[in-house]
C-alpha cells in the first residue's frame, strides 16, 4: 500500500537530465582514435566556433532557449572544419601585432621554434602573448654553455615562460646495474587506483596549486619531444629579449656599483626603451608617460642618495625636475624648483627649465612678471660677464645673453608687443654692429649717446637714408627725422557679428604695429606703446665688449634672423642646436607652417604620381646650408621660400633694407650669399646688379659666385653662368680647396644640360692654375682624356687623404664628393640599369659609403661635415633616380642609412617619402617616422611638421589628427608651439567629422600656450560660430588678465557696432517698404 502510494506521488528531486554527458561512440581501434583526434580541433574552440540551435534542444526546455537572444554566428568554416576561411580580414591585426588568439586553434610548435627548411639562426620564440620572428647571430644561436658564465641564469629566463625541467630516463636494463633494490613506491599511489606506473608528467596540477584547475602547461610536449629537442629548448631560452636583458644588467650595475652615475642616467634614459615598447606604433597615453616619470624619479633619487659630488648632484636635481614636471601639481612643482634654485643659481639649464614651466603655466603666466624675470637675468649675466677675465669665459656667458635676449624679444611679440621687441633688436644690433670706432668702455651699460640718439628720431638701422650712430655721434646736426608716415585706412568688416568685426580690426591694427612708431606719425598718440621710448628697453639692451665682438657676429646675425622667423644664415652650432628643439624660437614665416592645411587629403594614384618631384621645400625644416640649397631652384631644394606675401609690409620692408645695411654698409660679409638670394627671392629683376655690387665687396666669396651663377642658370642664361664660374677659377688668390667647390659647381651645370663629357672635363680642370683654368673654351662636346682623368682622381685622393689625417675634416669632405661626382661620371660598373644620362651610381655609392664609414670611425658621425658630405651625396642620388631607370631599393637603402646620422634632416626625409607614397599595409614612411625620426632622442619640430605634412598628402584626417597629437603630446618636443597648435585648431575646424573637436583642442592650445596672442585670437576668427557670447568675453577677459597687447577695447567695439547695425537695419526697413 504504501509502494502504490509511493508510486503514485510525484518525485520532486530534480533529475538534472540536461547535465548527463551524451553517449558517444568510442572508437573500436588506435588507428580510429587517432584519426578522431586529429581532424577534431580542442574542445574549447570547437565550442567557440559551433553556433547554438536553440530549436534543437529537449521540449522541457524550449521556452528558455525561445527567451534567449540567439547570438550572431561565427564566420563559417570551410571544408571539414581544419581551417577558417577569411575573406575580409581583421583589421585589428595591425592595431594589436597579433592574430585573434580566441579564433586560433590549440596547437604547439615541434622543435622549439625552428623554421623547416632553414638553420637554427631563425626562431620563432614566444615573447609574452605574442610568437616573434627573431634571426639570431652566430653567438646568440650557440650553446648555453659556451657563452657567458656569468649571464648562464639570467638567459635561462623568459619573462613570459615556465621553465621545463627534463627528467632523466631510466632503460629497462638500470634497474639490473643497481647495486640494490629499491622496495619503495616512486611516488604515492594514486586513490582512483591508476598504476604507480604511469609517468609523472601526466599528473595535472591540484585544484590548490597557483595555476588552476587541471590546466595543462601551455609549454609542456611529450617525452619524445622533450628527449629529441632538449638541446633545442635550451637554446631557444638562450636567446632572451634583448631588451629585458638590458634592464637586468643596468639594474645589476647599478646595484653593484651605486656611485656610477653614467650607469644610473643610462638606466633612467632606458625607460623611454621600455616605454616604446610598451605603446608599439601607437603614441604612449598621458597615464603611460606619468607611470614612466615616476619610476625615473624613483631612480634618479636613489642615484641622488649616493652621490656626492656638487657637479654630478646639478645634473641629477636637473633630471628630477624635468620628470617631476610632468607628475607634480603646480605648488609641488614651484616648491621643488624654488629650493634647486638656491642650491644652483648659477645653472643656466635650471634656469631655462624654471622660465619654460612658468612661461607655459596658464595659472603662473602673467606678461609682467615673466618679462621682469627675463630682464633680470639678462642683468645677472652681464654682470658675470664683467667679472669673467679670460676670453672664452666671456664667450660662452655671452652666448648665454644672446640666447635669453632671443627668448624675451620672441616672448614679447607673441605677446603683442612687436614694436618693443622690434625696436631692442634695432638697438641692439647697431650698438655691437655699427658703434662709433672710439668709444670708452663702461661696463654693461649704454653709453648716454644712444640715448642721445635714440631720442633725436633719426632714420635708424633698417629704415631709409640711414647713416647711424657713429655719424651722429661726429655731428648731431646733419641728420633730420624723417618724414611722417600716415596711418593705413582702417578696415570696414563685412559682417553684422560684432566679435568677428573686432577680430578684424584687431588683426588689421595688429599687422600695421611691428615696427616702432615715430612721435609725429599719425595715429601714435593714440596708442601709447607704437612709440617705444628709450627707458622703455634701455634694462634689456645688449651691449657687449668690443673685442669679443668679432666672435659673436655669427651668434648675432643668426639670432636677429631667427627671431624675424627666418632660418639662420650662419649655422653656428651652439645657438642652431638650442633652437632647433626650442618651441618657443622655431617658427615659419606664417603662424601655419603648412600650406594645404585647409585642403581635403587626396591620395594621387595615377601615373603622374611615379613622375611627380619630391616637395622641395617646407615652412620649417632643417637642412644643412650650401650654396646649392640657398639659391632657389626648379631640380632642388629650397633653403629659403618666400616671404613678401607673409608677413606684414612694414616688417617686410625693415628686413630686406636691414640685410642690405649689414652687408654693404657694416661689412657682414657671411651674410652677402644670404642677402643676395633674399632678394632674388622675394623681389626679383634686381638681383644681378646686386650680385655685381657684392662680389665687387667681397671678391674672394666663393658661395657668391656658385650663387650667382645657379641664378643666372635658372633664368636660361647659360653662357652668363659659365662666365661667372670662369672669372671665379682665373683668381689666383682662390685656394685649392675652393677650386675644386667651383669646378663641382660648373660639372653640375654640365650635368643640368645633360652633358656628361663637358662635366668630366669641368672636374679635370680643378687641377689646373688659375691662369689655365677658362670654362668658355668648352664649345664643342668633346672628351677628357683618360691622363687627364687619373691625374684629377689622384688629386683629390691624395687631397682628401691629407686633409682627413690632418683633422682638417671641412676640406676633406669637399675633395671626397669631387671624388664621388668623378668616379660616378668615368666608371663603368654597369651593376646597376643606367641611360646616356646616368653615370655609374654603384660606384659613387662605394665611395660615398668608404668616406662615410671612414668620418665615423673618427667619431665625425653627427657633424655638420659629415652632414654636408651626405646632402651632396642625395643630390646625386636624385640626379640619377629623375633622369632614368634605376632601382627604388637602392635609394631607400642609402637615405636609411643616411638618416640614421642625420634623423631630421628634410632633404633625406623628402626624398625617402618620394617614391613611398602609396597604398601600402607596411607604409615605410610611417615606420621610419615612428620607430626612429620622431623617437624622444631624436624629435625635432622639423620632424613634426614633416610627418604631418605627408599625412596631409597621403593620409586622411584622422592619421592626420593622430600625427597632430603626436606632435602635441604632453612629453614631446612640439607641446608648446604656438604654429602648430593654431594649425590643429584649424585643421579640426575644417573638417567636418573632427569639427566637435575644434573647441576642446581651443582649450588646451590656451593651456599649453597661454603667453601667446594668437591662440586666443582663434576663439574670435575660426571658433567664431562655434562659441556663445558668454565663453568669447571669458576667453577675451583671460587674455586681459595675462597682459596681453590689447590694439581695441572689445566690450566698447561690440556694443558700438550692434548699435550702427541696428542703425543700417532701421534705414534700410523704410527703404524695403517703398520698394
């Protein structure tokens, strides 16, 4: 009774049905098990990739599966299942490094990397998540045991691996040899009862252990493999991350050795290694760069605390500051460098560091206080430089002078004062230039006769019928004040917004304020700052000592040419080298140093394309100035462009009259060449009658007459060209050395025609006398006889050889490329495709690559020789690659190897992109800028503006706005251009999927840069309809509270015009009712 009442009630114990394993046949023989094994993928995947049928599932279970979403299906899969096949790719391939490791099925490399067909120097090792491609040397491939005892550990290690221990084997015949018998259990005996047998390795890890539950190791393989590829496994853990290593030896050095600061700094700069690692292609992240920052203060206080000498310890605090900056909050910051500043207040680096971070603080920068800082400075060191007695001392702290004088004159336009700055370089440059012969010495002071004349109003440097100081020091009564100059007719804007039309009149009254006014002018007594009075810059005027003068010419001219935005005529290395990584001093003749900025991005695919010249010439670049690059020209770059139509009128005028003054009425001889293609450039027609009154001057300047002759070539006056260059060899107080520079220059006229012969006979002749030597007996083409040619070649070897072993390395290299330019024109190797007119670039590229190889082993590697040597090398390259077949690998070869002396050189950065800019998954161009031009040793704001120009070409607007971000990041070099930041301002503006973005990247270039005018201004002209009323009157009353120049009171103008256009709107409504 109770089984049928039992059996009659319902169990209510759920049975869990669904969880019960499905049968399955078991396959009846090894050769069938085997066959299932290795047709089926691993269960994982195999559940991965199996999409679900809801609809198949059990009736109890049919109303569950119906309420869940059914899920996309995965790709499907070809064939039976061994491989997916992919048509459409994974573009996040290239974004990660790496295959989807969730669609790759499970499987293990035999051999422990080894590629089949190839020797043990090609592995394929596991490097964290990822397999990497390596190719070993000879000694990384051998043994573990013949290399390093002392690395024996630390190569048995991987980051990323488990080391596996390889058990040894006993034969069935060990137990026999034994001296004894063993009666206990290798290993306890398993509770499922499984034999003792069994080997050890199958044994899983405990659901205890650190690793998981029963999850096998990812490096384990089978006793065969283990036992057959031993010897191949240690061999690949030999050979770790070289980068890893790296780490654990500087770690180790400076552990053992704590006082080796070189140790300690090599470490600290090896994290920016690791840093690049660690982003791949992409720009590292804001919390990237601050992680990094900490480590390296961490490191570089340990390195502090053992270290005790003063000069060691100025270098360490420097480091910790410019880390530090970018982790401290600003009153941190401010402590810290308040404090290393009354350690080291003679250290002019910390100095630098300490004006920058205010100067870029938009909650410390106020136009006031940071020029007040500037002044006193500049005070500080001429005091210094009075108390210095020696020659070389004063050099060096003058050269300091210059540099901060640079710096505030530059801080001062930008902030809208270009009449003051204007008027210190006016002064300045007539007080150490042009200064009366007997003048008796008062220290750093300004003798009161400037003041003197200063205040008398007489035409000054730069401006019309000047006769200078000197002269009105002998007779204050002969010059007059020149003539009054009108105001310009204002601008009428042609708009009904108010803040536009104030942006408008603002920037007119801005362009008419760059030089400084007279006090009889019209329209100067209503704004007090055009005319700049004496006490106005008498603190901040430079006035130097007469003797140590000639030395600081060259610093001089180029700093007045830098500060008018204009790329240095000299070169000098100190001041260049500042300048070229200087944000604050590197700009283009426009605020925009780009050109197709506004432009759509195009990709040119047709064949014009292959044809198509290189871009000659960028708004900011870095070449290394030659007569060849100075003087404009159709087949090659451009040192100067143009800059009339830039910049404003006035300022344009005082620039050209002042050039002229220095070359003809002060005698700056090194700045003639500079002059002549100034003027060339911007105002042609006059330049021959210029270049006869210069050479007339300077009659043994050879860069004037390669000059002039490359400009009489361009405009077709060939035989005038000739002629120069012939007058030029018929000197004979001309020196070997410059001989050989003007038959150079002659062959490449030869060369520009086609002629190859009459080159031949050009390069001959610089063996010959000056009396010998006529370029205009070359009528016909004739040929150089072989005597001719081996006498020549020996001539510049035997030069070249001398000059290099001497240390004479300037003139070795002129010797070596009339060599190269020889042995390209006589040889014959025909190794590489060459046309009637092409010579034999094989053999020019050996005898580039023995002077180049011999430069660096003499540690000439980065100098400006050496840099010259290799332009004059790639101009040769692409007189062979325009004028015929050739093989694009070879000129990717040289410039690469070019650039990894010079990473920011424009000419081999151009060239290299010339034939890169195509559709391509492995974009060269890219790769070289990312892995080695744009790296943080090597950046330069010539770089920057050269990647994002080829974006701009090639790419679209958002590698575009990529290449900008990269350029503007916190930690790189370009963070507080002002040029660069208004280009990405208007670039986000322009284009309508970034066009959101325009006012937040507004915001920061105000944050970066908040000393500049400029910036705020975008707020009024690009951002104009993008901004409320209310976020223009903030951003015009920040630019109040900075200081900054304002030419016309905003709130006034806006309220005015809204009342005349109201005006306008009530005449023209009776005006509308008549009609």
């Amino acid at each position: 009774m109770s089984s049928s009442h039992e059996k009659g009630r319902k169990s209510t114990v759920p049975k869990f049905a669904s969880f019960k394993p499905k049968a399955q046949h078991a396959p009846t023989d090894k050769s069938e098990r085997a066959e299932n094994e290795f047709a089926q993928p691993s269960a994982s995947h195999a559940h991965r990739r199996t999409p679900v049928a809801v609809n198949a599932t059990a009736p109890g279970h049919a109303s569950r599966a119906s309420r869940i979403p059914q899920q996309p299906s995965e790709r499907k899969l070809d064939g039976d299942g061994l491989y997916c096949l992919d048509k459409r790719g994974d573009a996040l391939i290239l974004r990660y490094g790496s295959n989807d490791r969730s669609r790759v099925p499970e499987y293990r490399r035999i051999g422990a990397g080894r590629i089949l067909g190839a020797d043990g120097f090609m592995k394929i090792e596991k490097l964290g998540s990822r397999d990497e491609f390596f190719i070993r040397s000879y000694h990384e491939s051998g043994s573990l045991l013949s290399s390093d005892k002392k690395s024996l550990l630390a190569r048995g290690f991987r980051p990323g691996s488990q080391p596996v221990r390889i058990r040894r084997r006993l034969s069935e015949t060990g137990a026999a040899t034994e001296d004894y018998l063993s009666f206990k259990a290798s290993k306890k005996r398993k509770r499922d009862g499984v034999a003792p047998e069994e080997s050890s390795s199958d044994e899983g890890p405990s659901y205890r252990s650190i690793h998981g539950k029963g999850k096998r190791h990812e490096h384990s393989d089978s006793d065969e493999e283990n036992d057959g590829d031993s010897s191949e496994n240690v061999s690949s853990r030999s050979n770790p991350d070289p980068i890893a290593m790296r780490s654990i030896q500087l770690s180790r050095k400076v552990r053992e050795h704590p006082e080796d600061i070189e140790s300690w700094l090599e470490l600290v700069d090896h994290q920016d290694t690791l840093l690049d690692l660690q982003s791949g292609s992409r720009a590292p992240t804001a919390a990237e760069v601050k992680s990094f920052s900490d480590i390296k203060l961490s490191l570089l206080e340990q390195a502090l605390s053992h270290n005790t000498d003063d000069g060691h310890r100025e270098g360490l605090n420097l480091k910790i500051i410019e880390e530090g900056l970018k982790v401290w909050e600003f009153k941190v910051a401010s402590k810290r460098l308040a404090e290393i500043m009354q350690k080291y207040p003679n250290s002019f680096e910390l100095w630098k560091l300490y004006m920058s971070f205010l100067q870029t603080t938009i909650s410390a920068c106020r136009y006031d206080e940071i020029k007040r800082l500037y002044t006193e400075k500049l005070q500080a060191l001429g005091k210094k430089l009075l108390s210095l007695s020696t020659t070389t001392d004063q050099i060096e702290c003058s050269k300091q002078i210059i540099y901060v004088f640079l710096r505030l004159t530059r801080f001062l336009a930008d902030a809208g004062f270009a009449e003051l700055a204007s008027a210190a370089w006016q002064a300045s440059l007539e007080l150490n230039l042009a200064r009366p012969p007997k003048l008796p010495e008062i220290g750093w002071e300004v003798p009161p006769s400037f003041q003197d004349y200063w205040e008398s109003e007489v035409p000054r440097l730069g401006e019309d019928n000047w006769r200078g100081w000197s002269a009105f020091v002998t007779d204050a009564t002969a010059q007059e004040s020149p003539d009054p100059k009108g105001s310009n007719p204002p601008i009428l804007p042609n708009t009904r917004d108010g803040y536009k039309a104030w942006y408008i009149t603002e920037h007119h009254r801005a362009q008419n304020a760059t030089i400084p006014a007279r006090t009889l002018d019209e329209g100067a007594e209503d704004d007090p700052f055009r005319v700049v009075m004496f006490s106005d810059f008498q603190d901040i005027l430079l006035y130097f000592p007469a003797e140590i003068i000639p030395h600081l010419r060259p610093q001089l001219l180029d700093a007045f040419l830098i500060f008018y935005r204009l790329p240095p005529a000299v070169q000098d290395g100190n001041l260049l080298d500042k300048a070229v990584k200087d944000p604050f001093l590197v700009r283009g003749a426009q605020d925009v140093p780009f050109r197709n900025l506004l432009s759509r991005n195009s990709i040119d695919l047709s064949e014009e394309q292959h044809t198509k010249p290189p871009e000659f010439s960028y708004d900011i670049q870095q070449i290394f100035l030659t007569p060849e690059v100075l003087f404009p020209s159709k087949q090659w770059f451009g040192y100067l462009g143009q800059v009339r139509d830039k910049i404003p009128p006035d300022s344009y005028r005082w620039i050209a009259t002042t050039l002229k003054q220095l070359t003809r009425g002060i005698g700056c001889g090194e700045l003639s060449p500079y002059a002549l293609a100034f003027e060339s450039i911007n105002d042609p027609g006059n330049e021959k009658k210029s270049a006869k009154a210069l050479l007339k001057q300077y009659p043994l300047d050879v860069d004037l007459y390669i000059g002039y002759s490359i400009l009489e070539d361009e405009r077709e006056n060939k035989a005038t060209a000739r002629n120069v260059l012939s007058a030029a060899l018929s000197l004979s107080p001309i020196s070997a050395h410059d001989r050989v520079r003007l038959s150079i220059g002659a062959a490449w006229l030869e060369l520009g025609d086609g002629d190859l012969s009459k080159a031949i006979i050009q390069l001959c002749r610089s063996v010959e006398d000056g009396s010998k030597s006529d370029i205009t007996q070359v009528a016909e083409p004739t040929e150089a006889a072989p005597s001719q040619v081996l006498k020549a070649k020996q001539f510049l070897v035997t030069n070249r050889d001398y000059k290099i072993s001497s240390g004479n390395v300037t003139e070795a290299v002129i010797y070596a490329g009339g060599l190269v330019l020889l042995d390209y024109l006589t040889q014959r190797s025909e190794t590489e495709p060459s046309s009637q007119k092409q010579g034999d670039i094989s053999s020019a590229i050996s005898r580039i690559t023995q002077f180049s190889e011999d430069l660096v082993a003499r540690g000439q590697q980065h100098s400006s020789s050496h840099e010259k040597f290799l332009q004059s090398s790639a101009r040769l390259l692409y007189y062979h690659a325009s004028h015929g077949s050739f093989r694009p690998g070879l000129l990717r070869e040289q410039l690469t190897r070019y650039l990894t002396y010079f990473p920011s050189n424009t000419i081999f950065l151009s060239l290299f992109a010339w034939r890169e800019e195509r559709l391509s998954i492995n974009d060269r161009v890219r790769s070289l800028l990312q892995d080695h031009t744009l790296k943080p040793s090597h950046e330069s704001i010539s770089s920057h503006v050269f990647a994002i120009s080829h974006e701009l070409r090639t790419g679209n607007a958002h590698s575009t706005r990529a290449a900008f971000e990269r350029a503007l990041a916190p930690s790189a070099v370009g963070a507080h251009h002002l040029g660069l930041w208004i280009a990405y301002i208007r670039f986000c503006h322009a284009r309508k999927e970034l066009r959101a973005k325009a006012k937040p990247v507004f915001y920061r270039a105000i944050q970066a840069c908040p000393w500049a005018k400029d910036v705020f201004m975008e707020a009024f002209g690009t951002l104009v309809r993008e901004m409320d009323s209310a976020e223009l009157k903030s951003v015009y009353s920040a630019m109040c509270e900075k200081g900054l120049r304002i030419h016309v009171d905003m709130d006034e103008f806006v309220e005015k015009w809204r009342r005349e256009q109201k005006g306008v709107d009530r005449e023209r409504g009776p005006k509308s009712r008549k009609r």
